[in-house]
C-alpha cells in the first residue's frame, strides 16, 4: 500500500524564473507564493461492494420442490424464491389437529360432569319433603326432595268410542265430584290411541283432563267428565299434575340446599349444590390440555411459512447455493440477495493514518474506464471498524465510504480512494519541497536568503504559510 498526499485540481498561478544573476543561483527555479485551498488527504485503493448483503437461510429443512431463481435474477420484497417439502409437516398438524379435538371432547364432558354438582327442579310446585342436610354426602341417584304440583290437577277416565272420536286436545269439559254441587272446567290434554277394555264387556278410550284445583279437591277424590253431551262411561280419580322426585346426579358433599319443606319451586330451580373436588379440578386440568394442545397446534401451523422462502428486500441475486431437488439444511444459507443501489466502498486504512479518518469526512473515488477515460465520484466516510486486521505486523482498518452516485459502479471494482483529512481554504502557500525544517530560501537582490517561517497544515504538494512571507516573496524551489 502507498499513502500520501493530494491536492484537488486548481490554478497555482506560479511565476517560474530561470537564469538568476548570481552565478550559483542562476538555474534554481522559483515561486512566488499564492492563496488557494491546501488539502491533507489519506489515500488508498478501495473496492466496491453491497453494504448490506442478505443471506437468505432456511429455518427448517426439506427438500426443495420449487425454486424459481437463477443468479442474476432481480427479485422483489415478498416474491417466493423456494417451497420446501412440508410433507412431515403436515402430518404433525393432522395430529395435533386430533389431540386438540380429544382435549376438546374431555373438556366437554368434564364441564357436564361438574354441571351436573348443581341440581336443579325439572318441575313446579311444593317441596313436601325434603331428604338431606347440608354436609351430607350423597350418591349419584340419592333422592334429594319430592315436588308436587296440587294447584294443576289432572283426570283421566274412559269414553265410548264414538264419543272419544269426536274430542280433540283443548276441549273444554265439566269436571263433577260425587256428593257435591261444584263442578270445575276442565281442558282435554290428552286423547289415548288405543281403547281399552272395561268392567261389563264394555270398551272406551281414555281421555286425559286438566283443571285447575278451586281449593277444596285433593289427591285421590274420586271425579267425573263431560264433554259436551258426552259422559264418561265410569269415574276417575283425581291426582296431582306433578309428583316428583329429585334425585342427586353427581356423588359428593351437599354444599347448598336453598329449600325446605314447603317451599315453592319452578322449572329449572337450583335445589342443591354438590362439592366434588376431583370433577372441578379436572375440568381445570382438561381446559389447560385444551389450551396446550391448541398451542401446539398453532405452533405448528405458524412453522408452515417456515417453508417457503421470501425475499426480504427488493433485490439482486448474487449466489444461488441450492437448487430445486437439493436438501435445504437450516441454518444453511440458500441465497445470497443485495440491494444495488446499497453499494458502497470498503477500503483499508493502515493503522498509522487511521486516527485522522471519522465519519463525515469527504471523499473523492476514482478509476479509469476501458476507454481510458477517468471517473470520479463523490464520497463520504460513513462507518470505521472498531476491529482491525493485523497482517505482517501492520494492522489495516476497513473505512466503508457512502456514494453519491453510483452509476457505471459494479459490485467487485478496485478503485482509486483519498480521504480528506484536512481542509482550509484562501491559504497563503507555497510548494511543499520549499520548505525545510521551518525555513524558506528567498531570493533577495540575486541572493539566497533562509527565511524562518511558521507553517500551517501540508497536503496536496503545498504547505500553508501563517507568518514570514507575502506574495511578493521569490522562493526558491531545491
């Protein structure tokens, strides 16, 4: 590598004077200083490259079934480069898919099971008995209370069966009671199917009949019907719409009983409630196998866009490693995809100039087409590396340099790079060669003079003057 020092192109306005008077000084050249820009430069060769390259790598592996790239090919952000056989997959879902359906199917008849610890009165009516106590344990099966409706009665009795033909459900009847004037109406509910044979030789149909009780007529007194003209051929006796039993339907310890002897209830009343400890813990631990397997199920279904391979970015591709047929390994790169307009310049800086280089600093690129023609580009300093690369016992430094533009650049060209380290403009100045360790040879009335001067920054071949000359001094160049 070679660094040094580069000055950008401008006018130096040098006046040459050859031929001096004094014959040992009669072919030195001179100059007379100037004012213009004095640029300090690091320079180097440097390469063109992506800044970013993507390296598209599988998350899974398979072989692929799909691929639709080829090297060179431009891509965009989304477009599906690869499939992957998800064969195994798909199987592992089918599974998971049942587990979650047994989970489901457990769940449901563990939450039936601890429904059922709530027992609940599938009818209306008056408590008369009342069989256990809080804190009893009970049996699935075990009587818990009887309910009897005596407010709705009902009566069923025999027809003749030309009568019984002509009645239809919600008839309107007389219901009599022997050794009594009240009569009551009644509602036919219920004509049977098939008649049915009766004391005498004698046949009827039985028909069913509800009235409301006026108060006075218990379960058992004997009743009569009419419906119409049509009388019953013999009496019947009168019993209570509802007469229920309530049985316990799950087996554990009666934690609540809201009721007692004499009270009312209606249909679908909580009577009782059950503790049972193993029925609610396991429908605790049949929701948490349903959400367990619905996770894996879900996870599962996520891995399915684990098998096909996107581009993450608009692009370019670079390499192509594998290709349809091939086994993708994860983990392995597939593809490698950049971005064109991401080009950039990395170059190498020796350790020695490194601490003049940061980031923002301008820069120039440069190379020389086929043609011959050179090319510059303006850059600037976007990133150091903080670790170097040490070989032969100098340590190199890579600087990455962002382009201004980057028409007729390609991914791999060496080019030409000078960093400016340090700038000022509108300098007095003079050639570097003409100064020597802070001193100047002026050429007064034909003679050599050494001249002290105080200098300024050098770059570019030139070297600020701050003090100890004027434009009007003729320097002498060695």
């Amino acid at each position: 590598m070679k660094y040094g020092r580069k000055a950008v192109a401008c006018t130096l306005g040098l006046l040459l004077l050859t031929g001096c008077s004094n014959g040992e000084d009669k072919d030195r050249t001179t100059v007379f200083p100037d004012t213009g820009p004095v640029e300090n430069t690091v320079e180097d060769t440097g390469t063109v490259t992506y800044r970013d390259n993507y390296n598209i790598v599988p998350q899974v592996s398979g072989t692929v079934i799909s691929c639709s790239i080829e090297e060179g090919d431009t891509v965009t952000a989304g477009q599906t480069l690869y499939e992957l056989d998800a064969g195994d997959l798909e199987d592992q879902i089918e599974q998971a898919a049942l587990s979650l359906d047994s989970a489901q199917a457990s769940l449901s008849q563990a939450q039936a099971a601890c429904a059922d610890l709530t027992v609940t009165s599938y009818a209306a009516g008056t408590v008369t008995a009342v069989n256990v106590h809080v804190g009893d344990y009970v049996s699935t099966g075990s009587p818990i209370a009887q309910v009897v409706d005596s407010q709705n009665l009902k009566l069923t009795v025999p027809f003749w069966v030309e009568d019984a033909a002509s009645f239809t459900p919600g008839s309107s009847a007389v219901i009599s009671f022997p050794n009594r004037a009240e009569t009551v109406t009644g509602t036919v509910e219920r004509i049977y199917d098939t008649p049915s044979a009766l004391s005498g030789g004698r046949t009827g149909v039985y028909v069913e009949f509800s009235f409301q009780n006026p108060g006075t007529v218990l379960s058992g007194d004997s009743a009569s019907a009419a419906v119409g003209s049509a009388v019953c051929m013999e009496s019947g006796t009168v019993s209570n719409a509802t007469e229920q039993t309530i049985y316990a339907t799950q087996s554990g310890q009666v934690l609540t009983l809201p009721i007692q002897t004499g009270s009312a209830v209606t249909v679908g009343q909580t009577v009782m409630t059950i503790k049972n400890d193993s029925l609610t813990n396991a429908v605790t631990n049949a929701s948490l196998s349903v959400e367990s397997a619905r996770t894996s199920l879900e996870q599962l279904q996520a891995k399915r866009a684990d098998y096909t391979i996107l581009a993450p970015v608009d692009g370019v591709i670079l390499t192509r490693s594998v290709k349809l047929g091939d086994l993708a390994s994860a983990g392995t790169p597939m593809v490698v995809l950049a971005q064109p307009e991401e080009l950039c310049v990395h170059a190498d800086i020796n350790e020695q100039y490194i601490e003049r280089i940061w980031p923002g600093q301008q820069a120039q690129v440069a190379f020389t087409d086929d043609s011959g023609q050179p090319r510059s580009y303006t850059a600037t300093v976007a990133r150091i590396d903080d670790t170097g690369i040490t070989s032969g016992g100098v340590t190199d430094y890579t600087v990455e340099l962002t382009l201004d533009s980057t028409d007729g650049l390609r991914d791999g060209m060496n080019v030409n790079v000078a960093i400016i380290t340090e700038q000022k403009e509108d300098c007095l100045r003079i050639p570097s060669q003409a100064v020597s360790g802070g001193t100047v040879q002026v050429l007064r009335d034909g003679k050599a003079v050494e001249v002290e001067v105080e200098i300024g920054i050098s770059g570019g071949g030139y070297t600020e003057i701050l003090q100890g000359l004027t434009t009007e001094d003729e320097v002498l160049l060695p």
